[in-house]
C-alpha cells in the first residue's frame, strides 16, 4: 500500500510542476531577452582617400563620414597616425544609433616627394582592433 501511495504522490507531484512550465519555453525566452546585446558598430562611407599629385610643401586635407550602425553609443576614443606629417580631429562626443560623424585627416607634405601613404588608426568602443583609414598622395616638386 505505501508504494501505490508513493507512486501516486510522485505522479500528482510531477504532473504539478510540469503544468507549471511545460515545455520550459518561457526560461529559454527570458533568457535571449536578456543576453541581446546593445553594442555600437562604426561604418565608413570609405577608408581610403587619394589626393592625386599635390605640390610638396601643401597641406591637404580629407574628411572620412563615418555612422553609428549598432544599438548602443559609439565613443571615439583616439586617432593615432604613423608619424607627426598626418594629424586626425574627431568628434569627441558619443554618438547615438543612427548618428554620423567625421573625422578629418590633415597631411603636411612638407619635405616630401614622390608616392605618399600614410595610415591612421581609428580606436573606438565598438571594437578592441582599431579601425585603418589610408591617405594616399603623389607629392611633386614645383
């Protein structure tokens, strides 16, 4: 008699729980509600920029558009070039989804001649890797 009672008991209580959460459906929901990330995305209209022939000595410069594609905030954090001839100014300020901004790359050629590439770094909260933008130029004597 103690076992029918046990094995009913342990039918009315497994019965209970599962009418409570059927399929489990509602843990597994909560739970990709809750991991959906809101992460900022940067995109250029255009990472690279050809001056063409420019007269050494000249300063140039170039505004690369970017926008925020992502669901968060974007934040600039720096622009490092590779040496002092290439200078970016960007905004400082966060963006929100949707937004666009500018930064804009001057190139002194001063005491430069002939094909001209200079790289600048692009750090931001959207990406541990910094994001590369290229000028390019031909610097000629006049």
């Amino acid at each position: 008699m103690n076992r029918y009672f046990i094995i009913i008991s342990l039918i009315i209580l497994s019965t209970g729980l599962y009418s409570c959460n059927p399929s489990g459906s509602d843990i597994a929901e909560n739970n990709t509600e809750t991991s959906e990330e809101k992460t900022p995305e940067i995109a250029f209209d255009k990472n690279i920029h050809d001056f063409g022939k420019i007269i050494s000595g000249e300063r140039v410069a170039y505004g690369f558009k970017f926008s925020n594609t992502g669901n968060a905030p974007l934040l600039i954090t720096g622009v490092r070039s590779g040496c002092g001839c290439t200078v970016g100014d960007y905004p400082k300020e966060p963006l929100l989804p949707g937004e666009t901004g500018r930064i804009d790359v001057v190139f002194n050629s001063s005491g430069r001649t002939g094909a001209q590439s200079e790289n600048v770094r692009v750090l931001t909260n959207a990406t541990d890797k910094p994001v590369n933008l290229r000028i390019t130029a031909e610097a000629i004597r006049q």
